[in-house]
DNA sequence: GACAAATGATACTATAATGGTATCATTATA
DNA sequence: TATAATGATACCATTATAGTATCATTTGTC
C-alpha cells in the first residue's frame, strides 16, 4: 500500500526548495546539489512540472525553474494526478469487464469511503502547508 | 493509488462465500462457478489462504475449504498483509539508504498520518463486517 | 484395488508500472 | 561563438501484478 510513489515525493521536495529560494530561477544542477536526486530523473520530473503549468522555466544560461503557482495552491493530489494517473478508487474488474455488482458490493463502499477520506487530506497537503510545518524538505 | 489488489479482493470474496455456506468443505470448482475468478489464480490463492491458517482444507473427494476462524477475526488488514507484503508506511529512499532526515520530514509524517488511518478503518473491515452489511460479494 | 475428485507444491509466463538513463535539439547569455 | 541552461523523446532495468501449467498426493466410492 502505497499512496505517493517516488516521482511525486521527488516532485514536492523539489517544489519545496524552489519555493524557499529567494532567485528568481533556480537550475536543476542546484536542485541536484540540494536534493540528492539523481539529474536526467529530476530534470524528467521538472520538466513535466514545467508542462503542467506549476513551474515555469527560462532557458539559456543563466535560466532555471521558478514557481508559477502560489505555495498554497499547489497540492499532494495535483501531483498525485500527474505523476501516477487519475485518482481511480478500487476497480473491481472481472474479465475486461466493470464488476456488473459494484453498486451493491459492500467492499467497495468501505474501500471507496478510506479513499475518499485519504483523498480530502492529501489535498489539504500543500507547498505551503509542508514549508509552514519546519518543512526543510531538502537533503543534506 | 491503489488500496488492495486482486488477489486481496478476491481472497475477502472467497472467504465471504465461504462463510456464507452451510456446507463443511467448499471446492474450488464450486467458487469458481459463485465467483467468476479464474480457476488456477483462485486455487492458488486460497492455497495460500490455507498455508495462512485462515482456511482449513481437506484433500480427496468430499474435500474442500473451510474456514478456520470466526469471522470477525479475519480482517483486511490481514490480507493485505498476506498478499500485499507487509504494510509499510510510505518509505523515503536515497540511494538505497533510507531517508536521513525520515524523523523531521513533514511530508513524511503526513502521508504517515494518513497511512495509519487508513490503516485502522481497514483493520474493522472483516468478513463478518461484510456479510453484515448486506454482503453479498458473489458473481452470478 | 482402481478410479475419480479433490488439494499440495511449485515453476513458469505475460503485462504493466516504476524508476530511472541517454541523446540530441533548442534557446539565451556573456 | 562558446557555454550553460532547458525541451523533447526514446530507451532500459527492475519489480509487482495477475495470472497459467504441471505433476504429486490424498481420500472417498465402486
Ligand atoms: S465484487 Fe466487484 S465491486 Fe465488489
Ligand atoms: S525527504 Fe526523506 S522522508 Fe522526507
């Protein structure tokens, strides 16, 4: 049972720092420095936060990623969505085919229901949420 | 994000039936038939059911499962247990070492928090949970 | 005892998700 | 124009999931 795989956990720690910095752009060599993750990965992910609209980036030397969103607005289920798909709660499936009981099954109604609750408090899981709570999220 | 896998599902369907049955012994082609799950894959499992100590079994004609517990003892979390590995809370690696600073991390400590949640509305759901609650979990 | 009906043990396979690497192109600045 | 940065994209390795397949063993029935 897992509910943040490493992409999303490498995703915040990397949104954190750049949150904290005072530059304007920060590079991914810094990030690399600070962060410990490994670089072609953190740059995949960086970019992909760049696709998406959370960071915005600058080419060319003296270039780098900044925030394009506010702490606040940047949550654990945002990157939960991009990084490991849509939000499915447990699908039951029976040969390809959507389970024809699962509106009378009784497992999915409690597993829908601890999912569901998950979900709320991921979502109240922000930038800024995590840099309030002595949040250094950064490596060495 | 994904709570419990097949072989979790179908485990809870099979001991539901089971408990629902006035029978001794229950076979495999018998689940099967109720169930809809692919014979060996069902096989395999309560197999494993049966190694756990969960199911009681009996070999030769006349044979079958039977459970071995009551069934409120037997809860989710001890299937997913089973055959989801053990329950570990979200496990921050670098490198193959775990995380130096897991005891300061607030991104940890949420996601843990949400974790053992999850974990404890998962540990009240038992067969006889299920079955209460209008649990009929067959496939026609 | 032979046969059939059941489980026991175990090895194998296929697919997808995860966790990365690697390469070349493009842009911006000094 | 050299250099430091990102953009785009393709590739690879490992693991987990979801199964399949096979042969052995036990047990009740005729
Ligand atoms: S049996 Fe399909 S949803 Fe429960
Ligand atoms: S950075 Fe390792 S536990 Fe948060």
């Amino acid at each position: 049972m897992k509910l943040i795989t490493r992409n999303t956990d490498y995703a915040m720690r990397a949104l954190c720092h750049i949150a904290q910095q005072k530059k304007e752009a920060v590079t991914v060599t810094e990030m690399v420095a600070a962060l410990g993750i490994p670089r072609p990965f953190l740059r995949k992910i960086v970019q992909t936060l760049s696709g998406e609209g959370i960071l915005a980036s600058c080419k060319g030397q003296g270039g780098g990623f900044s925030l394009r969103k506010r702490p606040g607005d940047v949550r654990l289920t945002d990157l939960i969505r991009v990084f490991q798909g849509t939000i499915q709660l447990n699908e039951c499936i029976f040969k390809k085919k959507i389970c024809p009981m699962r509106r009378s099954c009784a497992l999915k109604r409690e597993i829908d229901g601890i999912e569901r609750d998950a979900l709320t408090r991921l979502h109240k899981v922000s930038i800024a949420s995590l840099i309030r709570k002595g949040g250094r999220h950064d490596a060495d």
